[in-house]
C-alpha cells in the first residue's frame, strides 16, 4: 500500500463549498485549485491549508476564520451538521459532534471531556504540525457558529473560555467580541470551554427518529468513504430523510435537490442507473445497518425504509439479499 509523504488526513468536500461561498460573497477571483475540489467527496488536508493560507496572504484581514464561519449552513457539514439539528440537547449535539469528527476532518482525534465544573471539546494537534492559526480558528469558529446559528432559539451560545496555540494576536477583541467570553492565546491545546449546566439546554429542532435514521448513515460513511460526487452524497440524504418522511419520489427527491426530474435522471443515466434502482440500493444498505441494531423490530425497520407493510419490507430485502431480514440479523449477530 503506498503511504504518502507526511499525509496529514482529508477534510469533507463542503468545507471547499464554504470557502468558495466566502470568495463569490466578496466577489474575489477564485483560484483553480478551489474550482478543482467542488465535486469532490473529500480532499487532502494540506490542500485546505494551502487554500486558507493563499487567502490569508491575500487579505491580511484579522480573525479572517470567524469571518468566513459566519456563513456556515448544514451543508457545508454533511452529516454532522444533520445530527446536531436533529439532537434534543446541546449536550447532546456535541456528543455527536464528537462521535462523527472524522466525517470532517479524518486526521486527528476530537476530545470532548468533563473538566471540574466545565465542559471541554478539545482538537488534537494535526500530525507535522501542519496547522495554521486561520485553520485552528476556523474548526472551532464552524462549530460553535453552527450551533448558536442554527438550533439554538436564543443565537447566543454560552461559553466559559475559548483556548488557542498560537501566540497572542494584536486583534484579541474581535475574538473576544466573537465567542462573548475571555479568548487565551498560547495555549496547551485548542479547546472550547462551557459550563456542564449548559449541556441540558434545550436545542429547537430536536427530532430522534431522523437522528437515529442519519446516525446509522454516518456509521455506514465512516466504514468506508465513498468515492461519490457531491451531488450523488446529496441524492443519498434527500433519500435518506424521504424515506423517513414517506416522500421519496423523485419528484419530491429532485425538488429537495434543487433538480428537475430530468436532470437528476440525466445524471443516473451517466452511472447506468435509474432512481428506482439507485433508491432500492440506499434502502438496503440501510436495511442492513438497521437490522444490526437489535432494538429496532422488522415493523420500524420497515418503516424507516419507506414501507408500509413488513411483508413487503421483507419481499424486498430477500430479493437484494437471498435471506429473510430474520435470517440476516441472526447470521450478522452470530459474526460478531
């Protein structure tokens, strides 16, 4: 297996989405190797830091990574963005956040942890010390903007105190102004401190069947990265949530997409499939990531995948897999 030279990991492919909404917001030229990366799955680190690096240069704007946070949406996330909104707490939310880390960003570990009487989430230092102050800031900055942002009703996320590596900048009130708390430069780690009673604070979109459907997705994602398009990650959520929601027709999948049905089908002629087919494939590796968890009946798993009937639930996974859903999970819990 070739193992590149000081390869410090890869980042999530919205991240590059993010980066190219900033430089189209402050109508900047827009550098090929950005253009390059937009229908990627995922991307090499180095090239995220080279890309933030050149706009740093480019700029030499203050806190340039909260500035650029600020137009964080779901989608530059992926899953995790999902789970957070789908979560019923912040505690909650951050647990997740901590669990799919590697969706973001695969090359170092994300430490959440209780510390006395606060609550710390803590980025491992990126192997090579390849990291840069506008990267660090801008991991931190995502996180806590898409929460207070998006599924916090207040918009103010309460935080103790905000710790950074690097040295002490000449700007440290507009980070302070930012997180609304004391910001520490040359730090022991990058972490972001909050108190433990924040944990229970209610969030506004809380919904644990749609959480339990994209944690399962997330699981099967971090098994194995696929090698897909953009586009083809977005079909697999619009599915995913239209089958929880009983609208998976390709009309509503393609409206959810921003597509007709005639493009969305003009891209699944070019991989030799059809929605139908592409449809039943989502629905059974679903059905299997379900039927691992022995806690969901064949009623919900049936229901999760969009049927109405176990029997015809069943029909169909014995035709994708010669086995009877019973069958399968029995087989599947005596591997492990």
């Amino acid at each position: 297996m070739l193992v590149l030279k000081n390869y410090v990991g890869s980042v999530y492919g919205g991240l590059g989405h993010l980066l190219l909404d900033y430089y189209q917001l402050k109508q900047l030229e827009v550098p090929e190797k950005l253009l390059a990366i937009q229908n990627l799955e995922r991307f090499d680190f180095a090239l995220w830091r080279d890309l933030l690096t050149t706009l740093d240069q480019q700029l030499q704007r203050p806190a340039l990574g909260l500035e650029i946070a600020q137009l964080v949406e779901a989608k530059h996330l992926g899953i995790i963005g999902y789970l957070a909104l789908s979560s019923d707490t912040l505690g909650e939310a951050f647990m997740r956040y901590q669990d799919y880390h590697r969706l973001i960003y695969d090359g170092s570990p994300l430490q959440v942890q209780g510390e006395g009487d606060y609550f710390s989430i803590a980025w491992g230092e990126v192997p090579f010390k390849m990291s840069t102050q506008l990267s660090d800031e801008l991991a931190i900055a995502l996180m806590t903007e898409f929460i207070k942002s998006t599924i916090l009703d207040s918009n103010h996320l309460n935080l103790h105190e905000v710790h950074f590596q690097h040295p002490l900048p000449k700007n440290i009130a507009l980070y302070e102004q930012y997180f609304r708390c004391k910001v520490r430069f040359g730090q022991a780690k990058n972490q972001v401190l909050m108190p433990i009673s924040e944990m229970s604070t209610p969030l506004k979109k809380g919904d644990q069947t749609l959480q339990k459907l994209l944690k399962q997705q997330a699981e099967a994602l971090l098994e194995k990265f696929p090698n897909s398009t953009q586009i083809d990650q977005k079909l697999q959520q619009a599915i995913l949530i239209g089958l929880q929601k009983n609208l998976f027709q390709i009309e509503h999948i393609a409206e959810q997409m921003n597509f007709s049905v005639r493009q969305l089908q003009r891209h699944l002629q070019k991989q030799g499939k059809t929605y139908q087919q592409r449809m039943q494939e989502i629905r059974c590796m679903m059905a299997m990531q379900y039927l691992k968890d022995p806690h969901l009946s064949l009623q919900e798993t049936a229901m999760l995948l969009g049927y109405s009937e176990q029997s015809a639930f069943q029909r169909a996974f014995k035709q994708w897999t010669k086995r009877t859903p019973q069958q399968w999970r029995l087989k599947s819990a005596s591997m492990v």
